[in-house]
C-alpha cells in the first residue's frame, strides 16, 4: 500500500470516529433536553391532581422513566395493564430507579403464569376486565396514603372495553381519588385514540400532551 492510500484511509477512518462521537453527543444532548423538558411538564402536573398524560408510543418508555424517577421519593401506585409488575421493576432497575416507594395493581401477571393474589408490594388482578376489582385495589391503597395513582394505560383498556363504556368506568376511580389528597395520571399511547382522548379529559383537571422532540404542551 502506497503512502498517499494509507494516509487517505487512516483521514477516512478518523473523520468517521468524529462522526460517530458527535452522534453520540448529539443523542446525548437530545436524551437530556427530552428528560429536562418531561421534568418542566410533571412540575405542572404536580399543581393539579388529575391529569391525562398523551404520550406517543416512540417516547412512552422513556417518558415512563423519567416520571418515576422525577417521582421516586413519592409513595406511589402503579396500575398496569400494559406490562406485568416484573418487567416494570427490571426496566426501572436498569436505570437505576429504586421501587421501594411504588406499590402495584397488575392487571396482567395472572393470565400468564401461577401467582398469589398478592405480595408486600403487589396487588394482582385476574384480567383488566375485573375494573370493580381493580377500583377496590386503588381505594385500598388511597386508604394508605399514597401520593400518586399511575394508571398505564387507557389505551390498553380499549383492548378490553370499548371507547364509550372507559369513560364510566375510570368515573368512580376518579372520583374514589377526590376524596383524598392523592393525584392520579393516567396515560393514553395511541395518536389514533382522539375520541378517547377528549372524552376521558373531561373527567380531569387538565391535560398534556408530549410530541417527540419537543416540549410537552399543555392541551386542555
């Protein structure tokens, strides 16, 4: 190989190490501008206590971290009908988020494997189509004195209920949380859902929306 070859390929070889470097501080900068931004929008939540949080499916996840981490000192319980309990405390440990304040209500553990009824920290419902059972497990923990209901997610709801009938249904969830000083945010992932969307909001204090790379905005 010729001097003038080896010196283009080794400028070749640098200049796409810059570019891989500058991706990844770039990549990095967004990361931290997303979790600054999720942070500014569950400041605003804090001051009311109802809120239908929209959140498009590409940036549920890390929304998802960032409010409980955000949240973490906070005595917290999470209703899932979207992942099992498991892979919830595996996703939140892997980013280092302690689960010693959250409680859960699964929704979904039951119809895949053999479990109590429930742990310390969990209550376990047979199928997101137990609502009455589900709704005793939140006033019980209301009676506890959590700080936060996190519901995830309507959407996932819609699997087992139709549009019309999720509206009656999470109506006496939220009124069972006015009776105490607990705020609730309950998630929706689906753009398509609108008529969800607006039906459900109506029932809150207020509404957010996340768009992907940009800041949350307030939309109701």
């Amino acid at each position: 190989m010729d001097l003038k070859k080896e010196v283009l390929e080794i400028e070749g070889e640098i200049k796409k190490r810059i570019r891989n470097e500058l991706g990844i501080r770039k990549r990095k900068k967004n990361v931290k501008k997303k979790a600054k931004d999720n942070e500014k929008m569950l400041d605003r939540i804090s001051e009311k206590q109802t809120t239908l949080l929209f959140v498009p499916g590409v940036e549920y996840s890390e929304t998802i971290i960032d409010m409980i981490r955000h949240l973490n000192q906070k005595k917290l319980c999470y209703v899932t009908i979207n992942k099992t309990q498991e892979s919830l405390k595996d996703l939140f440990k892997r980013h280092k988020i302690s689960t010693d304040n959250i409680f859960f209500i699964d929704a979904i553990s039951e119809s895949i494997k053999k479990i109590p009824s429930q742990t310390a920290d969990c209550y376990f419902i047979k199928s997101p189509k137990e609502f009455k059972e589900m709704l005793k497990a939140v006033s019980k923990f209301l009676s506890l004195g959590v700080d936060y209901i996190i519901f995830d997610s309507l959407s996932n709801l819609l699997v087992y209920e139709k549009n019309y009938s999720i509206k009656k249904l999470i109506f006496p969830m939220i009124k069972q949380i006015r009776k105490y000083e607990t705020k609730a945010i309950f998630l929706v992932s689906v753009k398509e859902q609108e008529g969800l969307i607006r039906d459900c909001a109506e029932l809150m204090d207020h509404s957010f929306v996340t768009w992907e790379r940009a800041q949350s905005q307030l939309i109701i």
